[in-house]
C-alpha cells in the first residue's frame, strides 16, 4: 500500500479496463491496499500480468471475470455475476474505452465509441445499483478532455467541444452514424456521454451517500494515444510517447478520486487531473441527460444476443 492510499481492507472493488495500462496500475494499487478487486477484462489470459504486478501477497485479492463489455449480453451477464457473489461494492472505476480509426458497428447495432466508450460504464453504474449504494460507493469515470475540445490539433484558435444533439435520435443506435463520421470527434461525443449520464446519475445515488465524478487523467503514453496522433505526427510518434505521462501518473488520479478520505461526499464534479473544471454546457442541460438515460435503458432493456 502507497502512502497515498488509504488501507482498503474488508473493500470490494470493480475495474474495467484493468489488465492493460493505466487500468493495471489502479486494479494493482487498490489490491495492494488491500481491497478485493474485480477485474472484467475481454482477455482473462491477460490477468497473468496483472497478477505479478500486485504480487503474490496480494494476488489472491484479484477476482477476473471474463467479458467484452461493447456487448449489451457481456455487460448484463458480468454485472449479474458480481451482485451475485457481492453484496456491497465500494468502488467502481469505469476505465475501459478504445479509439476505433474506422466507423465500427457492436454486435448491438450501436456505433463502437458509444458502445465501449460510454453503454459500458453506464450499464455498470445502473446494474450493479443495488451493491453500489450498500457499499455507499465511489464511482470513478475516466474520461478525456477531447470532450472540451476536439481538435487534434490545438496550436491555435478556439476550442471546439463535443457536441452531443439528442433531439432525433429514436436509439442510441442514431448517435455517431457513418455518414460525416469523424472518428476523433465520435470518441470525445462517447466520452461527453459518459460525463453527460454521470451528473445525472450523482443526484440519484446521492441519498444513498455514493458518489459519482469524473476525470480526464493527462496524455498518458497508452495505446489509445498511438491511435490518436494525427497522421502527419506519426513518424514523430515514438518521441511524443517520451514526453507523456506515465500510466502510473495517470492512474493517480482515479485512485485519489476513489479513496481520499478529503473526497468523501464529492459528488458530481469533472477533474482535469487533480484541477476540478468545466465540461460543456450540454452536459449539464436536465433535458439532455433524461434523454441519454433514457436511451441508454432502452438499449439495455433491449433483446440480448
């Protein structure tokens, strides 16, 4: 256990996201600090990694339950075995997301960013309800702040925010479509959902005393930075990954987030690592986020494949 990290002992805990990364590093330092951790990873196999990171003293408190979460059956099926086999959960760090080049299609008929990037961390927050206000748990969505400002490259001019328009979608299947796909600009639109839903959601668990905020980590040198430079930047690739975070210092603030005794009760708030800032004004407008929860039940009140 860190200085930094509280004792987490008798604490059960989920990760998305957690075998590669960044995700590693928050899955091992909650494990080291002594809470039972709850990885849901696509590739179980990958955990092997995740095991020697936390060591054999701590490994026993790794529980991996096998699941792609871009799948609506996937994230059903994981969030039913967790309330299952727990009662109380204390954390939650929705972590897992991927930049997709192309215009990609889920198994569900919704566009990839969506589907992973946003459906993934909302269906874990509203389907592990139940365990999450009995642990009066700390949410902790890890967003991006290409949702203040999609332009890949921000020399000069005004930042460009995603934008997140509602109005005339029937499903969640409506966002992100193929036709004036810019795939940039459809991850930040995922992760402006993830945010958007998530201020809704803090006023709903808030009676119950769990908290629900999210963070842009910092430009960490992750495989999603890789996808991310622009083509012209590419051959310049290795030494842009030079000057980046860490994923350990990019981990930092979801763990501060998830267990600083000074954050008990911090609700509802969006942080550009350890500053507390703004994301657009569509993210907050009441309609916007009844809408998006709206549709985000429909899609999983929908047949599972």
């Amino acid at each position: 256990m860190t200085a930094a990290t509280p004792d987490l002992g008798q604490q059960v805990a989920v990760v998305t996201g957690g075998t590669g990364g960044m995700g590693q590093v928050i899955a091992a330092g909650l494990a080291q600090a002594g809470a039972h951790v709850i990885v849901i990873a696509r590739d179980p196999a990958r955990a092997d990694a995740l095991r020697t990171l936390i060591g054999a003293s701590a490994a026993s408190r790794l529980e991996v339950i096998a699941a792609d979460l871009s799948r609506r059956a996937d994230v059903v099926a994981a969030t039913q075995l967790i309330v299952n086999r727990h009662q109380q959960i204390h954390i939650l760090v929705n972590n897992a997301g991927a930049h997709f080049p192309g215009h990609r299609v889920s198994v569900d008929g919704v566009e990839m960013h969506v589907a992973l990037d946003y459906l993934a961390a909302y269906g874990l927050m509203t389907r592990l309800d139940t365990p999450l206000r009995r642990g009066r748990a700390r949410i902790v969505n890890v967003a991006s702040d290409t949702l203040n400002d999609t332009r890949q490259v921000t020399i000069a001019g005004r930042p460009r925010p995603a934008d997140l328009d509602l109005t005339e979608a029937d499903s969640l299947a409506d966002v992100n479509p193929a036709t004036g796909f810019v795939p940039f600009q459809a991850y930040a639109r995922a992760k402006l959902m993830t945010v958007t839903a998530g201020y809704a959601l803090a006023r709903t668990l808030a009676a119950d005393g769990v908290t629900v905020n999210a963070l842009h980590p910092g430009i960490v040198a992750t495989g999603i930075i890789d996808d991310l430079v622009p083509a012209p930047l590419r051959p310049f690739r290795t030494l842009i990954r030079r000057s980046l975070l860490t994923p350990a210092q990019g981990a930092a603030t979801a763990l501060r987030l998830a267990t600083d005794p000074s954050l008990a009760g911090v609700t509802g708030r969006y942080f550009n690592r350890d500053l507390e800032t703004t994301t657009p004004a569509v993210s907050h407008d009441p309609g916007t986020q009844r809408r998006l929860c709206e549709l985000s039940e429909h899609h999983f009140a929908g047949p599972r494949r």
